[in-house]
C-alpha cells in the first residue's frame, strides 16, 4: 500500500500520453473536520497524534482504534489519510459541479476503514466521506467494488439507507475480512447490498445490468483494487488486466457520473500497469502493449509489456455454482421495489475546496494544473523496498541524464537570477547617489 505504486502509476501515465487528455490536480489535505463527517472525533483526533516516536504513550487507544499489527503506525500517517481522502472528495465535488464525467483517484478506495478503527491497511474510509460529498446532489448512488476482499467499511456504513447500494465482488470464506456471505442481508431497500465471489465476465454484466435496472443510481463509484489481478502477492484470483478493465468499460457505458477510485493491489509492477490500462479505457484511448521508457522501467522487466498472462491455477467455481449464485442474486433483486424515492431537502454546502489548500500556488483561488510540471520527480529518498520489485535493481530507480541536467540548469539559472537582482539593487543605489 505505499505511496511508491501511486508514484509509478502516475509515471507511466504520463510517458504514455495520457495526460494531454486530462486535467491533474494535486490533491489538498483533507481536515480533521471534512474526515468527522463520518468518522469520530476521538478517532481522528488520535490519528492526528500518534507517531512512531510516542507511540508507547497510546498504548490503549492503539488497541482500540485496532492500529499497530495490520495497520502499522508510520511517519506522515495523518498526511497519507489527508490526501487519499481529498482526493476523493474534491472529485466528488468535481462530479457535482459538473465539471467532469469521469474523476480518478488511484491514491483512494480504502473500504476497510470503519467509523471508530482502522482495519485491513485502511486508515480513513475516503470512499464513505466521498459518497456522502455525492449524496448532496445525487438521489441516489451506486457503489461496486471489483477488490478481492468484502468492502465491508462501506456497507458498514450506509447500511440503514437506501440512498447508496453497495456491490462488492470478493472471495469469501477463509479469507479477509471474513464478511461478505452472500446469504447474509436485509433485502429491503433499508440496508441493500449485493455480495458475490467474482463471476465470469458474461454473468458480471447481467448482474450489474438487472442492478442498474433495478436501483436506477444517478452516480457511481467503482472501487479498482488490484488484488484481483493475476499473480498479486496477497490475492488468490486470476484476473488479467484486460478483464478488470473490462469492469470499467460497462460501468462507463452507462454514461453516469463516475468516481474511480484505487484500493488494494500488492504486485505493485502491475497494479501501475493496471491502473494506466484503466485510465486509458476511462479516455476512450488506445495505448501501446509495449511499455514507455519511464523512470521506473526497470521494474516491469523481463518483458516490459503492458499486459499480463494469467497463471495455470485450476478455475474452481463450476458453471453450475456460478449459475445458481447468479440466480440467487436475482431473486433478492426482485424482492425490492423499483428505484426508492428520496425526500426534497436543502442541498448542504460543498466541502472544502482544495483550491486554497496549496502553499506553493501564487494564487489560492486558482488550481494549477500538473500539466505544467509534467516531469516533476518523487524525492530521491522515497524508494521501495518491496523485495521481488526491482528484480535485483536494489529497490530505486535510476537518476537520468536528463533529470541531471535539469537539476543543473535549474542552478544555472537561481544564479543567474541572483546576478541579474545584484545588477538591479546596485542600479537603484546608483540612481540613489546621483
């Protein structure tokens, strides 16, 4: 779950091209106050505070708030929540101003997180914070999850209304979280859900299809988690890249207001390649199977492709089980009433913007597009060190000589900047004197 997979995704996303078709913000930090919206303030108050340096002196509320064995304590841990949830919800804010069709954060989709505790290497649940942002404009909202694992913080979550429906498609039994049994449910439109272990491609979209049909959402939220995918090192699936994004592909042709988010994904040389094929298919582009030299290259070796093979596992669901799930599913979609209604009320305001949230930007009210810094690089020091990564590269990637040479050129010319404000000083002595 490190910030690096977010990094080499962007990467990639940027040496393909894909960024002339979009616009790129940087994410503000979310505050305290946006993060209590659903989560308590006590919670978000210790996530404040704890740091691996007094970390003894949370001894009890680290038990509480289930933080230390699957969700370590690290430096700039309230920094991380802060930015995967504003990215989430000014994409949110993006789609209710109409200002987008489709917005993307790769760095969110942490369904794990509950109200009062972290769980499953989730900390802040963003999706929750950014569905409630949607809920503002939108009667009703429709969330999928296509993660190995149950989103079970999100179903936590609206479970007693019938404004948001939660779908997931997971593993379930011997597995994390352990919930997600699809015989488990209230089927009133008070607490829907719809649980499922990850059909095949052709009963996925007659689910999804009798879904849309049924809920009519005005929104959707799909949560990408990588997991899924073939060969990742915590998931059991097969999925190849093609086929999960085949899931956004039907999502997207339905020509709803969509919020694509991150989540899960521990082969983190595919979940790049995954996510960059995902954009791509969410711009209606066609990129190359050959990847782009980029400043992580040497980690998608030895092939260096964009797609990935799946492995020879023995495919243990029988037609006949898939079948009979699908028609479970049916069933208890049919016990619900047609597409609830929602009461007319005052629309709340919108949440902060990240518009005034930059230091750096010369004018708050304005956000500047990465487009004008394209080829920005991560710090030198943020390296991974995920150990079958860098097949032997040592964990970091490489300093161009074109990385070098913008370094020097950018001295070259802070220095010649300070020559040129020397000249001027001293002309306005001179004019002074005379």
């Amino acid at each position: 779950m490190k910030p690096h997979r977010i990094r080499m995704t962007h990467n990639l996303l940027l040496n393909y091209g894909l960024y002339r078709k979009m616009e790129i913000y940087r994410p503000h930090k979310a505050s305290g106050e946006e993060m209590t919206k659903y989560h308590s303030d006590d919670y978000i108050k210790f996530l404040r505070s704890i740091r691996p340096d007094n970390m003894s002196e949370y001894s009890k509320q680290m038990q509480r708030f289930n933080v230390g064995e699957d969700c370590p304590v690290f430096d700039g841990l309230f920094e991380f929540c802060q930015l995967s949830t504003g990215g989430s919800v000014a994409g949110a804010v993006k789609l209710n101003k109409q200002q987008t069709d489709i917005a993307v954060n790769w760095a969110g989709g942490l369904h794990h997180a509950k109200k009062s505790e972290a769980s499953g290497f989730c900390y802040v649940n963003d999706i929750v914070l950014a569905i409630l942002e949607l809920l503002k404009y939108h009667q009703r909202v429709l969330y999928i999850d296509i993660d190995i694992h149950h989103g079970d913080g999100v179903e936590e979550a609206f479970y007693t209304t019938d404004r948001v429906m939660t779908v997931s498609f997971h593993k379930y039994g011997e597995y994390f979280p352990g919930t997600g049994d699809l015989r488990v449910g209230h089927w009133s439109w008070k607490g829907k859900v719809l649980r499922c272990e990850l059909p095949t491609e052709r009963r996925w979209f007659s689910i999804m299809a009798k879904v849309m049909e049924m809920y009519q959402p005005s929104a959707v939220v799909l949560q990408c988690g990588a997991d899924s995918l073939s060969g990742d090192r915590l998931g059991c699936f097969n999925l190849t890249i093609k086929g999960h994004a085949k899931c956004v592909e039907y999502i997207k042709s339905f020509n709803l207001p969509l919020l694509m988010l991150g989540g899960g994904g521990y082969t983190i040389r595919n979940v790049a390649r995954c996510w960059t094929y995902e954009t791509a298919v969410a711009l209606d582009s066609s990129i190359p199977n050959e990847l782009p030299y980029n400043d992580y290259f040497e980690y998608f070796g030895p092939d260096f492709k964009l797609h990935i093979s799946p492995s020879n596992m023995t495919n243990q669901n029988t037609t006949e089980y898939l079948e009979k799930i699908k028609q479970r599913l049916f069933e208890n979609l049919r016990m619900l009433p047609h597409a609830p209604g929602v009461q007319m009320q005052a629309i709340p305001e919108d949440a902060p913007h990240a518009d005034s949230a930059d230091e750096e930007e010369e004018d708050p009210d304005k956000r500047i597009s990465i487009r004008a810094h394209d080829k920005r690089r991560a710090c030198e020091e943020e390296f991974s060190d995920s150990e079958d990564e860098a097949e032997g590269q040592g964990g970091g990637r490489r300093n161009s000589a074109n990385h070098k040479k913008t370094k020097r050129v950018k001295k070259e010319e802070e220095k010649e900047g300070e020559e040129k404000k020397g000249r001027r000083i001293y002309r306005k002595q001179t004019d002074l004197c005379k």
